[in-house]
C-alpha cells in the first residue's frame, strides 16, 4: 500500500507541475501495479481477514482496504 501512496503522490506532482510525461509514467505504473500485483491478491486476502478477524476494527480495515483498491483500479478503467 506505502508503494501505490507513492505512485499516487508523483502522479499528482506531475499533474501540478504541468509535466504530461511523467503524469503518463506514473499512471501506467499505478495502473500495472494494480492490475499485476496488488489486485492479483488483496481481494482474497481481506476476505479471509473479514471472515477470521475477532476484532470489528480488523474486519472494517479489511472493508476499507478492499474497496479502495477497487475505487483505485475501477478509476484506472475508467479514464
């Protein structure tokens, strides 16, 4: 998660500071790190966590965790 922070926090100084190029490499390298890794297995693991968490606050981190990685990769669709 700290390493797709990063790549949303460069996409966005490129967009501030008006630099196409890097704006366009940040985008495909947040976009292949969804599609190649991070998406390849957070869905199942937070739903392993929903279902063994004895702890609400593990169960909605879980929640929380999940549906921004797919607001994340639903947005790179998108555009």
């Amino acid at each position: 998660m700290e390493f797709l922070y990063l790549l949303i926090y460069r996409e966005n100084e490129a967009r501030r500071n008006d630099d196409p190029e890097a704006l366009t490499a940040m985008a495909g390298l947040r976009k292949r790190f969804l599609d190649e890794h991070l998406g390849s297995w957070v869905g199942p693991f937070t739903a392993a966590v929903k279902a063994g968490a004895q702890s609400g606050f593990y169960r909605e981190l879980a929640e929380l965790t999940d549906r921004f990685v797919k607001m994340e990769a639903s947005e790179d669709k998108a555009a």
